[in-house]
C-alpha cells in the first residue's frame, strides 16, 4: 500500500512534528478500533506529494480487508482517521 503523507495539521497548520504513522486494517471499517501496524516517519516535515509505501504481511489471500491510516506526532497527538481503502490480500 501506498500514500501522500500529510503536510499539515488537523487545524491547517503546517506539520513539524511527524513521528509515525498508524496503519489500521481488518475486514470491516472502524478505525480506530482495529489492530494497528505502527510505522516510523522518514522525516518530520514531509514534502508536498512525497508518498510513503508499506507492505502489510500476514493477511488471509483473497480475503478483503479496509485500512485507514493515521498520523502521530512527537507529543503523540494522533489524527483522524483517513478515509478507508480496501483490497484484496495476494501473496508477494
């Protein structure tokens, strides 16, 4: 999976901050509620349009499953949840 990391606050200021992301999945959508991968951010401020790719293992193949992804900073304040996606696991 893949996505834009974020540039700014919920509030619309700019982020400075960006700790990790947390990638939330299962086969039904209810962010924050599902099991989590937490992922290390590359930097702190990150570009306009950079994205950020990360593999997900140990799913069911063929099975659907949704994923929503937040934010967290260094002080730990996390976003909201992104808007899900979904797909179908496969094997690498």
């Amino acid at each position: 999976m893949s996505w834009t990391a974020p540039t700014t606050n919920d509030d619309g200021s700019p982020l400075t901050e960006l700790a990790s992301y947390r990638v939330y999945y299962g086969r039904s959508p209810s962010c924050p509620n599902w099991p989590l991968r937490e992922v290390k951010s590359l930097t702190s401020r990150p570009a306009s349009n950079q994205t950020f790719a990360f593999r997900l293992t140990g799913l069911i193949v063929g099975e659907l499953y949704y994923i929503e992804i937040t934010a967290v900073s260094s002080s730990l304040a996390e976003s909201r949840c992104s808007i899900a996606a979904s797909g179908r696991a496969h094997s690498p």
